[in-house]
C-alpha cells in the first residue's frame, strides 16, 4: 500500500514540475518573441508550483509511510 500511495505522489509532484515549467517557459518565450511586458506575478505562481512539486517528491516516502501507518500489520 505504501508504495502506491507513493507512486500517487510522485505523479501529483511530477505534473506539477512539468505544468509549472511549461507555464513560465511559455510566458517568457511569449515575451521574447512578441516583446510584450512580462508578468512577474503569473511566473512566480507557477515557479511556486515547481517548487512546491519538487518538496511533494522529496517527501513522498515519508508522506507515504505516514498516510499508511494505520494500514499496516
């Protein structure tokens, strides 16, 4: 059990890696080729969600093994 609780998290975490950083690359690939203003606010949420991805998958066994505690024999 407590190795797909896991593997749910790995997979939250990793998508909130890949959409967060395909949001700020496509906004500052926007304001590179069309020479618009640069929204700092929509690139710092989204580099909130890399970072936050990257804590879920750093902690993801001990998350685990803590939602699972009871579960266990």
């Amino acid at each position: 059990m407590k190795h797909a609780i896991r593997m749910v998290l790995w997979l939250i975490a990793a998508g909130l890696i890949v959409i967060g950083g395909l949001n700020v690359t496509l906004e500052l690939t926007r304001h590179w080729l069309r020479q618009t203003s640069l929204s700092a606010w929509f690139c710092l949420l989204w580099v909130v969600f890399i970072v936050l991805g990257v804590i879920l998958f750093v902690k993801a066994s001990a998350l685990a093994s803590r939602l699972t505690d009871d579960f266990d024999e």
